[in-house]
C-alpha cells in the first residue's frame, strides 16, 4: 500500500459479545472515524461481526484479503483470554493472524502477573496489510491513531507493531515497562 | 517473525459484577461512571448477559467491597445495564507478581501466565 494513500478498507469485530449486541460495538465506528479523517476518499466497510472461534477468523480474514484491500483491521480478541480465566472470552485474533501472515511483526504485552494483555500483530499478505487491536475502547482507538502515525511516517511492520504496542501500553497506569 | 515482549508493572484488581441483565452496554459509559466513583481506573474485560469483569486499578480491593451499594446504586444509569435483586460486586485480591525468569518457553502454551502455573 502506498503510505500516503488508502482507498478500500475492511473492519472486522470479533466477539461473541459484539456479535449478540450485548456489549454494544463502539470500535467500528471509531476506527472507521478515524480512516476517513486520514483518507477521505477511502471506502470503509464494516464487517458482520465474528464469534471468538479461530478457526471462523482465519476463515474470515482469508475470504477479506482475496479482495485484496489496502487494509484490513480485525478488533478485540488480543489477550490471552480464556487461557487465563475460563470466565473470560476466547482471544484468537492473534493467533488467527499468525496463521494467515506470512509476514508479520507482532509484540506482547504482559502483565507483571504474567498474564497476556494484549498481543499486537502487524502484518501484509500480498499489498494488503492487515492488523489487529485489542477490544476496549481507549486502547483501540489508541492503537488505530498510533497505526495511522506510523503509516503516515512510512514505517517498517515492526515499527508500525512497536508504535500500536506502545499506544496500548500507555492506556495502564504503569510506572515502568521492559521490553525483553 | 518478529516477537517482543513488553511487561507492563501496574497494580490491578478484578473487579466483578454479577446478576445484571446486560444487553447494548455501553462498557465506555460503565468505564468513566465506575472510574469516576472509584477514582481509579477502569476497563471491561469481560460480558455476558448477566455479569461483567472489569479490571481496576492501584486500588486496595477492600475499597472497593466495601463500596458495594454505592457502585451499584452508580450503575444503574448505564446504557444496556439493568440492575436486579441479585446483583452483586465482587473484587479480587490485587494480582501476584511471577518472576519472568523461571518461566518456561513455548511451546507449552502462548500464555506466559499458562506456562508459569504449569512449571510451578
């Protein structure tokens, strides 16, 4: 994609939640929001929302990227989820991701609990990049401007991932962090 | 590929609460009234249609236990919230911190928290 422009755009929320209108989806439009500020030309799509079953994103996104798009951001489903509280929903985004790229960066947040935050994938198939970010409001808004920043600034895919990564870790009212 | 890893040092809670009738929530709204009367702060993490998980932060648990009528009685004017007899907060104890150095490498799971319960 040429850094400066952006003409077809694909959003895609995750969650079984999202998907039901339990939890109403306040992402999408945001990020679609903040698309059309950046590019005004651009067609932005939002998808049907999928339930947290990995093998139906990977699916998904496969189906998307035949389109062959300039972008396609997949929303929610970043953390270690189910993994860490069976109380909590099934996180697949990530993985999902890594499956379908065959290029990607990609930087894990942990808590000091050890616990996955958020797992940030940044990656092309073709001339399609495709991203993800984590669910809650602040934090994907956080890591959506951060992307559009580093785009704007041409950046490679692991300085595009450092820089979304950085924009969620700035959303914990963290004293200090490591990179390891 | 490339990997890296980032760990974030913030105190945090869970905070849960159970028998609501959840449907359009508006978990923004839910965030800033909760982080408002806890003076913290404040994300969802999990829903359903009866209860809802939120992480807090740099708070001791016991303000929040026992602050229990007064959250909920905060609640009540939440888009997609509906408080019932049976609602009730909980919070956990703050989250224990794991020495990142004895805990296994992949492929056991992608979860580091996974791996250390498993070595341990």
């Amino acid at each position: 994609m040429d850094e400066m422009e952006m003409k077809t755009a694909y959003i895609l929320p995750t969650g079984d939640e999202i998907k039901s209108g339990i939890v109403l989806d306040l992402d999408a439009p945001e990020i679609m929001c903040l698309i059309v500020r950046a590019f005004p030309q651009a067609e932005v799509t939002r998808l049907c929302p999928l339930l947290d079953i990995e093998d139906t994103i990977f699916q998904k996104i496969s189906e998307v990227a035949e389109k062959q798009p300039d972008l396609i951001v997949l929303i929610g489903g970043s953390g270690g989820g189910h993994r860490f509280s069976k109380s909590l929903g099934k996180d697949f985004t990530h993985s999902a991701l890594e499956k379908y790229l065959d290029e990607c960066a990609s930087h894990e947040i942990y808590g000091k609990n050890g616990h996955m935050w958020s797992k940030l994938v940044c990656g092309r198939k073709g001339n399609t990049t495709i991203i993800n970010v984590p669910g809650p409001f602040d934090e994907a808004k956080a890591a959506f401007e951060a992307y559009l920043g580093a785009l704007s600034q041409g950046k490679s895919l692991e300085d595009i991932s450092l820089d979304m990564a950085n924009a969620v870790l700035a959303q914990y009212p963290t004293g200090a962090a490591k990179t390891v | 590929m490339e990997h890296e890893y980032i760990i974030a040092h913030a105190d945090k809670s869970v905070l849960k609460i159970t028998g609501l009738e959840v449907k359009g929530l508006n978990t923004k709204q839910l965030e800033q009234i909760l982080a408002d009367k806890l003076h913290t702060f404040v994300r969802v993490i999990g829903v359903t249609g009866e209860n809802i998980e939120m992480d807090v932060y740099d708070i001791e648990p016991e303000q929040v236990r026992k602050n229990e009528k007064g959250l909920v009685e905060s609640i009540v004017l939440t888009e997609g919230i509906t408080v019932t007899d049976l609602t009730k907060i909980s919070c956990s104890d703050k989250i224990v911190e794991v020495d990142y150095d004895k805990i296994p490498e992949e492929p056991i799971s992608n979860c580091a928290r996974e791996r250390w319960m498993k070595w341990k």
